[in-house]
C-alpha cells in the first residue's frame, strides 16, 4: 500500500500544524503521505513534527489571477516530479491550484474538501466569481467532500456541483484530541484560576468566552452590542487576533478595548485555560464550515452559545449542549445569552457532560484519523 501517494495540499501551513496536525503521520503508516503549502512559518518543524517531506507552493489568499497562475505552475512542477496517486486539498486557494494543476499533470484522484463556504455571505460579483472558483474546482476533481451536512446543501442548492457528496463521520476534518482537550487537569484549572484573578472576576460572575479571529464575519459586532445590555456581573473574554484581510469594524474593536467587563487577551497558542475559565462559549458567526472551537469547548464540557448556520447548527442542540440564535440578530443573541446566563449552576453542569459525551461519541481525533484512512482506500479500490 506505500505505493500510494497522497499528496495533502493547503493554502497555508497553520491549517496543516493547528487543525490537520499528526493527521498526515498517522496515514502515513499506510502511504506515502506528502504535504505542500506556502512558505509561511517553521515547515521544518512541521515536517519534523509529521514525519513527512513537506514542499513549498507559494499561494495567495484572495483573488490575484497572475500569482494564481504561477501558483499552478509550481505545483505542475511538483506533480510531476512527485507523481502522486491522490492530491487532496482543503481550503479554496489550495483547491483552486491543486485541482487545476491535478487534472492538467492527470493525477487519477482528485480530492477537495469544502469547509467553510464563502460565497453564501457575499453579494454581486464577488458572489458571482466566488461560485464559479468553486465550480471549477468540482469540475476538476474526481471526489467532493463536504465538511458538514450545511456545506453540502448548499454546494447543491447554488448548484455548485451536482456530484454525489457523503459526509466523513459526523463532519469536521480533523476531530477533537480528547487527551489534550480535557476538562478538570489541575495546570489548566491553576491557570484558569490566576487569568480570572487578574482580570478581576469572582467566582460568582457568569464568564463567557469568545475564541477565533477578529474577522467581521464572526458576529463579533452584534456580540457587542448585545453583551452592552446583560448584567453587571456577566463577563467576557476575547481570544484571538485581528483579521488583517476582513477585521472588525472600528466601533466594534473600541467597545472590546474600553468596556471594563470585556477582557480581550489576543492569541493564545493554547486556549484550554480559557475554556475552562468560562462559563459557556459564544460565537456568533455568519458563516462557519464546522467550527472547531464549539468541538474543542464541548471537549472542556463547556456548553455553547452559537448562531443557526452550517456545522455550530450540527453541533450543538438547544437546550442540551448549548443555545442557538439566529444570525446577525442582536436581539436573538441577547436572548440566548441571557438563557445561558440564567441557567442554574448545576444544570449547566450537567449540559457541560453531556457536551463531552458528545465529542466522545462522534469526533475523537483518532476515531476520525481511521476513518479518512478508510476513506482513502475507497478512492484507491484498494479492500
């Protein structure tokens, strides 16, 4: 079976060492597992930590049709002196290059992987151009694979493809490390502790928690404006950094730096400390592919306040691991969030356990890790 190589390609090498990570080692047991992407960050590190050779394709987040085509050049170029079985991609650059690139060197399997969509939240011609990018792409490839249940109905009702799609597992592309994501370990709990010291909130006020970029796209706005209306003893945390390409607008970003009860902490490498700190997390997206947060925080048995779209909709289930509100709806959010807020200790405890059952049951890392090694064998016909 080592015969088979599969090529796994990103537009950028942080989804390969934060989401993907020890994936491409694991299947590499059963083939010859090779990575690319831009060259951004310690890749020899990254392919130290995998195991695998990593290979550098320059690519260009966003729409920059000549650095797209030398793009396409290196990875023929690559292609060709790897002579892969299998190019699988993720995120839409990587599949936009790969594909075409694929199909040109006549690669027999070609693999993209859709996970957040971003044309649903667009309008003209951006909107226009961004469907068809994602048409070609699976045009081009011989599998589609959507990440969760929402990605696929909507890559068929804006008829992006009418190619027979199937789930992975329950969604996601990577599941959930449930020994590193455990709530409880006394290092976590002494750090949460001191953090919540710090910023001076007592053990009896309500700590929502919010981790992911400072993009527009992430409700962040309306989690503003709705937090500026809950009680005084109510908290929030910010983790993340600002969106270079789509940030937060400046009124939104003034409220998160003046207002005494929201504490912004920007990235953190490792956010289990804040996760435990909290009392539920909030993210209340306009889009998502299926967010890996809402898994990591159900991991923490930690329950979740999230909005009614693709992948946060397939996680949690209102009123038994979290809330639900409608997106971009200020109003809405409040409402859930003051649900949350008012929900006695114990029963918030007792949403917390079964957050965990949850991810136990249906996103273990390695139970998701066989199952992309069974996946591969389908597409090589390999029993």
């Amino acid at each position: 079976m080592k015969e088979a190589k599969i090529l796994i390609v990103t537009t950028v090498p942080e989804t390969l060492k934060t989401i993907l990570a020890l994936q491409p080692r694991f299947l590499n047991r059963d083939f010859s597992v090779y990575l690319a992407s831009s060259p951004e960050g310690a890749v020899e590190t990254l392919s130290a930590k995998e195991g695998v050779p990593f290979h550098i394709v320059p690519m260009k987040r966003g729409i920059s049709p000549l650095s797209d085509l030398l793009s396409i050049f290196n990875m023929c170029r690559l292609l060709l002196k790897l002579k892969p079985t299998v190019v699988h991609s993720y995120t839409p650059k990587a599949g936009l290059v790969s594909m075409i690139a694929a199909f040109i060197c006549r690669v027999p399997v070609r693999i993209h992987t859709f996970t957040g969509l971003i044309f649903p939240t667009q309008t003209g011609l951006k909107k226009i151009l961004l469907v068809n990018i994602d048409r070609i792409i699976c045009m081009l490839a011989t599998r589609v694979v959507p990440e969760g249940e929402g990605v696929k109905r909507d890559l068929l009702s804006f008829g992006v493809t009418r190619k027979s799609m199937s789930v992975i597992g329950y969604g996601n592309i990577a599941g959930v490390d449930l020994d590193f994501f455990q709530p409880g370990t006394e290092a976590v709990s002494s750090k949460s502790e001191l953090m919540k010291k710090s910023l001076g909130i007592a053990d009896e006020d309500f700590l929502f928690c919010y981790i992911g970029r400072l993009n527009r796209d992430k409700g962040l706005k309306e989690l503003g404006q709705a937090f500026l209306v809950l009680p005084d003893f109510v908290h929030l945390i910010v983790v993340g950094e600002l969106d270079s390409e789509a940030p937060v607008d400046s009124a939104t970003l003034t409220l998160f730096a003046e207002h005494k009860r929201i504490h912004t902490l920007g990235f953190k490498a490792d956010i289990r400390d804040a996760l435990e700190a909290c009392d539920a997390l909030v993210l209340p997206s306009y889009r998502e592919g299926f967010p890996n947060v809402v898994l990591q925080a159900g991991a923490m048995s930690k329950p979740a306040v999230v909005t009614d779209i693709n992948g946060s909709n397939e996680i949690i289930e209102h009123g038994l691991n979290g809330w639900i509100a409608k997106p971009q709806d200020v109003a809405s959010l409040q409402v859930a969030m003051t649900r949350a807020l008012n929900t006695p200790r114990k029963e918030l405890s007792v949403m917390g356990a079964f957050a965990r059952s949850r991810i136990m049951e249906r996103y273990d890392q390695t139970v998701h890790w066989g199952r992309m090694n069974a996946f591969y064998l389908q597409e090589l016909n390999i029993d």
